[in-house]
C-alpha cells in the first residue's frame, strides 16, 4: 500500500535489536487442554525454517501469539516465518519496554516522515490488564502525540492508510504496522504422515499443500513412464517436491517406473479401462509403500468431474484399489483456483514445463468415464498383482528433495541412476 511508512526500527527502540517479528496463531487457538501440544509442534516447525539462517534467533510465546527476534535482518525472519503452517498472520514489529512514554516515542517515531494526506488509526490491546490506561485511552494519547508531531497526517478510524497495532504485555510492548498473511491451517505434523501422489502437473502439489496445512507431514511418490520415457517428469517432481519441502519437515520423494507395468495391463486387455486400471496400479502401490514408510492416509490431486478418470464412478474404482483411506483436498475446486494456489506457493513455474507424463503412455483415444469394476477385475486376474507391485517396490529409488548435496538413495539395483535436479 502506497503511503506506508518506513519499516525500518525507530531510534529509540528497545536495545540494539529492538525490531521482531510477531505471529498471530491460527486455529490453534481453539483447542482445548491439549493446546501446549500444537504450539510446540508449532515452535518445532519454526525452529526448523530458521535453520541456516545466518545468526542467533530466539521465541517468545505470548496469550496466542508467538514473538521471534534474532542477531538477523528482520527481513529473513519474515521470509522464514511466512512458509511456517499455522500462523494466521506475519507483522514486522519493534519492541519496546511497557511504559507510556517509551511505547509513545515509538509510535511517533513509526509515524514521522510519511507522505502528506496519510490517514492513521491506532489500536490497542492490553494482554496486561494492570497497565493503567485502558486500550481506548492508549489510543487517544498516542494519537494525540502523533497529531502534534506530524500535524499532516490524519484520524480516520474506519478505513485508515495505516493502523498502528499497540499490544502491552507486562514487561514489553509490541508495535506494528504492517499485517502480512500467514499460511494458517494446523501445524505440519500434528495430524500424522501421509503419502502424495506426485505427477508433474498443478492439481498434486496444491494438494499436497492443502494437506499439509491440515496437519499432515506428507512424503511423495511419482510413477514415470520408464523405461518408454524420458527422465524430465521426474526432474519435475523433484523440483516440486523441494519447493514443497520448504513449508514441512523434509519429506522423501519416492520414484517408480510404471512403464512395463502399463504395457502389462494394455497386453491383458485393458483398453479403454486403460488410465483406471494404470490409477488402480498406482495407488495400490502406493498403499503398499505407505505401510513401509509409516503413512496412514494417501493424498492425490483429484478434482471432481475435471478430466474423464476423474468422474466419481471411476473415483470409487480407484477407491476400491487402495488399502489406506485416499484423501482428495481439491476435490471440489475448479482448474484456475487449483492454478492460482499453484502460483501463491510456488510450484506453478515448475508444473508448467514439459514432460513426458506416464498418463498418456498407452493411453486410449477414448478413457471410459464409468469403469465397471467386474471389467477391472478380469484385466487385473490376468497378471500377477502381487508380483508386479512388489517387483515396482523393490526397483524404486528414493531422493531427498532439500539436500542439495544427497545422491538419490538405491533401494534396488536398477538399469540406470535417475538424475538428482539441484
């Protein structure tokens, strides 16, 4: 917004490092006795952003609200604290001691040197009720102060240009005047572990997103076309999976190559069953390794009705495949929602780029939009289920997106290393 001032720290803040950082909890709030146990898995998740930061960092809790500082430019806590899930909103601050005078200075100060024409209002809250003025008449004094030392701005306390957040706790008060929006949601972790189902487009990641902001570390898996495929899809997963892995403890990416599996299935005779008998695959393999890795829930990007294996008799085809509950966050989301949210957290530039999507390898020209599950059935008696899943897992590789300088991790000997993307 045009007109804002200046964020840097007044001159009289309190010490040599006076500016914070102040993070309003989400939905948290609402718990009942267990509400410690959100909040330091919270804490726990912020910790882990601030790693590498570049100096000494610390966290102060107050009644709903967590306080974050360091011998670091405010600027990077920002930028750390805006990935961390769980925190409704995200406001540059300055610290000052609770005393009237000083918490006033601060205010003025805040406010000088701001363009002519400039509204302001002022709010307070007092978390400490023996501060002997209420919130109202905070407000009144500091306005007046303003007033008097910039007579150009003015009082508008129903749409100002800037409101100045006064909140007094006992021994400190914190003032902001920027209100940046937070990731919300519960924190990652707090919910248990699930596993995505990664391909290279839009709708995955966004969902991958979207589960994490419910509570759920989320590890990945993406089939690839190999060996009738080249390895870009999986350059792109790994990409997403990095971006993904900023906003979690790091989750690892799981890669398969479905490619002669697929061939198998068109050589039973799946034909137009083709792309849900290859979803079915999928996500019974995908069940499978979920009990391997401690996952309790699967996640996909479906989106109802969006594409013709995404109709809900085909949903309850896949469904009836999976040996652990399929969890679909976009389910009731259209194409640009997905694509706008891609954008908000990153992973849109990545999904854009070209790939050879296993998908379409054998597809048909037409994709049944109501998949009888006796059909289904008869295709898959025709091979060795078993075997052909267990013979994807053991031929899987797995990677850490984040660690920069891991190889991928051979849990099997395959006919060539898939490229790490760093």
């Amino acid at each position: 917004m045009s007109g804002k001032p200046s964020m840097l720290a007044p001159r009289n803040a309190y010490g040599p490092h006076g500016s914070c950082v102040l993070l309003k909890h989400g939905e948290i709030f609402l718990k009942g006795r267990n509400r410690h146990r959100f909040t330091e898995r919270l804490h726990d998740n912020l910790r882990l952003a601030l790693r590498g930061i570049g100096g000494s960092t610390w966290i102060k809790t107050a009644q709903n609200v967590t306080v974050l500082g360091g011998q670091v430019p405010q600027e990077a806590l920002l930028e750390r604290a805006r990935r961390v899930i769980g925190f409704n909103s995200v406001e540059p601050a300055v610290r000052v001691p609770s005393d009237l005078d000083a918490i006033t200075a601060t205010a003025v100060d805040a406010l000088d040197g701001t363009r002519h024409g400039i509204s302001f209002a002022v709010r307070t809250k007092r978390r400490d009720k023996q501060f002997p003025l209420t919130s109202s008449q905070v407000d009144a004094h500091i306005g007046a102060r303003v007033l008097a030392r910039v007579p150009w701005l003015r009082v508008d306390l129903a749409r100002p240009d800037v409101t100045l957040a006064v909140e007094i706790d006992r021994r400190e008060t914190y003032l902001s005047w920027e209100r940046l929006p937070g990731l919300s949601g519960l924190p990652v972790g707090c919910s248990g572990r699930a596993l995505v189902l990664l391909s290279g487009g839009y709708d995955s990641p966004v969902a991958a997103h979207r589960a994490m902001r419910r509570g759920l570390v989320c590890d990945f898996v993406h089939f690839n076309g190999a060996p009738y495929t080249d390895p870009s899809s999986v350059y792109k997963a790994y990409a997403l999976a990095r971006e993904l892995n900023r906003y979690q403890p790091p989750g690892s990416l799981h890669v398969i190559a479905l490619g002669k599996a697929q061939k198998r299935l068109a050589v039973a005779g799946a034909g137009r069953l083709q792309v849900v008998a290859q979803r079915r695959l999928m996500v019974r393999t995908a069940s499978a390794l979920a009990t391997r890795t401690g996952a309790e829930a699967l996640v996909t990007g479906d989106s109802l009705g969006q594409v013709a294996s995404q109709t809900l008799a085909n949903l309850v085809a896949v469904d009836d495949a999976a040996a652990l509950p399929v969890l679909r966050p976009l389910i009731g989301w259209e194409k640009q929602e997905i694509i706008d949210e891609a954008r908000s957290i990153g992973t849109a530039e990545i999904s854009v780029l070209p790939d050879e999507d296993c998908c379409r390898l054998l597809a048909p020209p037409r994709v049944s939009t109501r998949a009888e599950l006796p059909q289904l059935r008869a295709v898959e008696r025709r091979m060795d289920l078993a075997e052909v899943i267990e013979g994807l897992l053991g031929g899987a590789q797995v990677m850490r997106p984040g660690d920069d300088a891991a190889l991928p991790d051979r849990t099997a000997q395959c006919s060539a290393p898939v490229p790490v993307l760093i």
